[in-house]
C-alpha cells in the first residue's frame, strides 16, 4: 500500500486551513482498516524529539497525545516503530495512524441512581457521587450523568434540546456546569430550554454562588485568603492545568480555613473554598500552588503519605436565581462517607 508523501511547508497550510478533523486529513491520508493514515516528510534541518516535533506540525493535538500514539506503536520513523525520544531528521518519513474518531449518538439510557436535592418543573439538583462522569466524552461513553438523566425520563431530552441540537448541546442536554469525575456533591440540570438559557446566563454573569469543603494535606499559609492568577494548560503536561505568568484565563478562588488536625502523623485542614471564576480544575491548581493540596489529588497532590481513594473535594453549597421566579435557590449536599473518614 503506497501513501501520499507531503513536505512540511503543503501539510502546514492544509494545518492552516483545518477547521475540524476531516478537513486537516483531507488530501494527505488514506485508510486502511477504518483508521487514517498520514505520511509526512521532513524537509528541513531539524534536530528535535518526535513528540516535540509532532505538535508543531499537527497544532490541534498536545504533546501528551502523540506520545501515546508513539507509545502504541501508532507513529512510525522510516516503517519502524520508534520512542518517544528518537530524533527526527531531515528527508524522514514519518507515518502517522489516527485513532478513529467516535461518531457522536444521543446518549442512551440507563438507570437513575442518584440523591434528588431539589427538583421542580424547571430544574434538578442532584447529588453527584464521586467516580462518575457528568456527560457522554472520549473514554467515557456510558455511566454518566447525562445517560441517567435520559433514562429516568423518556420526554427529557425533548424538553431541553432545540429542533436542530449541536452536536455539543446533543451530548450535554441540560448540563450548565461540570464537576470533575472524582469531585462530588451539588450538580444543577435544567429540564427545558428557558432554564438551560437562563441558568446559563447566571454561571456566565457570575451570579451563582459555590462553596467547596475541601480536605488539604497540609496546613494553608492564612486562614483566609483571597488568589487570583492565571490559570492554563501545563506547558509539558497538557493534561495538566497550571498558574501561569501570562497567556492564561483569570481565576479567582477565596479559601476560609475552618480547622485542622493530625491524622496518621500528617497534619490536615479543612476549608471552606469558593470559586468566583470556573476554570478546569481551579480549586486544585490553586491549593496546590498555595503547598495545600487536595488530599488524595493525584494529578496536582504530589506525593502523599495517606492514601486517599480519591481527591477529596466536595461541591457542598449552591446558590442561584431560579430561572423562573427569580428567588434565591440554596442547596447543600450532604457531606459524603469517604470524606468523613478523614475528618477528626
């Protein structure tokens, strides 16, 4: 099976051109067994990783996901299988196959099993448990959120999508915000479209108020303390969200110390965080900078001598305009098993 070979400069500007993924194989790939394939050729005087350099040709994907392709055996240096680490060079060929792409379906339907904190015509609050996903994503296809909510009631996604719904509207219905797979505690889900808008509108204008409990390995450095940074992607690790210097997005995080103790000769907190901004994971970026991190964070927590089956971050209050009526909404989720074991 021959592929079509193209210089750097003709694949820089498809690169240019490419709005989605179909558009930036156009041209440069054929298929074999459903997967794409792109072979490229270096024509330049380059000296650098193949993970390095992977991500200056292809700019829509991260460092971290070449390196799992290469790892897989999915990147190819002159037809052998090579590492991360080998250099490439100038007049290489280099053969890249594509994972497949998931084309997108309405989510399907699965039991409810969650806590109802509040619920009316307009609105659900339920009580996330830790270990589930909030919506349909790569990797995480069923067991979520959304695939409850569709099938605790047939009519629901008729009620919350429009007409003609995008693909991400599709995949989200009646999702206005987002907790981390591992975060439990308060997530608030419109039933129709006014309140989807409407809700969408007070996250957006800043006019919901969150309160985290927070366990921390650690003690913080003040017993309240207001952080503002900018907070992006980690320039290695592109998994990872990092305080940065410039070319980030403002997030704001008040944290109140409420007490701490020693637990297995470690000192613990626990703290009372809000959020006025919702940045991918602020709460643990911004502990973690301030040398409290989460306990039980793997990705921010660094090593931990107490064993944590997950990070312990709860969404205990929430309040917000009704989308309706306009009166003040308050709920609070009930501090979870797992979370107590911790606290003295």
């Amino acid at each position: 099976m021959s592929y079509t070979d193209i210089s750097i400069t003709s694949l820089l500007e498809e690169n240019r051109k490419a709005t989605n993924y179909q558009q930036r194989t156009t041209n440069h790939e054929q298929r074999t067994m459903n997967h794409p394939v792109s072979k490229i050729k270096v024509e330049s005087s380059v000296s650098e990783r193949l993970d390095k350099y992977l991500p200056s040709v292809f700019h829509d994907y991260s460092r971290t996901f070449f390196q799992n392709l290469i790892k897989n055996g999915k990147v190819k240096l002159n037809g052998i299988a090579v590492s991360a680490k080998t250099q490439v060079f100038n007049g290489a060929d280099i053969e890249i196959t594509w994972p497949e792409e998931k084309v997108f379906t309405i989510p399907d339907p699965e039991e409810f099993k969650f806590d109802i904190l509040f619920e009316d015509d307009d609105l659900l609050v339920i009580d996330k448990p830790a270990g589930i996903v909030v919506h349909p994503a790569a990797g995480n296809w069923t067991g979520t959120v959304v695939n409850a909510l569709v099938g605790r009631d047939s009519s629901f996604l008729g009620s919350v999508l429009e007409d003609e719904p995008s693909e991400l509207s599709s995949a989200r219905p009646g999702i206005v915000h987002r907790l981390d797979k591992e975060t439990s505690g308060c997530l608030v889900v419109a039933k129709n479209i006014k309140s989807r808008m409407k809700l969408a509108e007070s996250f957006a204008s800043r006019r919901i108020k969150k309160i985290y409990k927070a366990l921390t390995y650690g003690v913080p450095p003040k017993n309240e303390e207001k952080i503002t940074t900018l907070i992006g992607r980690h320039h290695i690790n592109r998994q990872k969200m990092a305080v940065l210097k410039w070319n980030g997005k403002k997030a704001v995080t008040i944290y109140r110390f409420v007490k701490k103790w020693e637990f297995e000769g470690i000192d613990l907190s626990l703290l009372d965080v809000e959020i006025l901004t919702g940045r991918t994971h602020q709460i643990r970026v911004h502990l973690a900078y301030k040398k409290c991190p989460v306990l039980g964070d793997k990705l921010y927590g660094g090593k931990q001598s107490i064993e944590a089956p997950r990070q312990m971050l709860h969404a205990w209050h929430i309040g917000f305009p009704h989308p309706s009526t306009g009166k003040l909404i308050e709920i609070e989720s009930p501090i979870p098993e797992d979370f107590k074991k911790y606290l003295s």
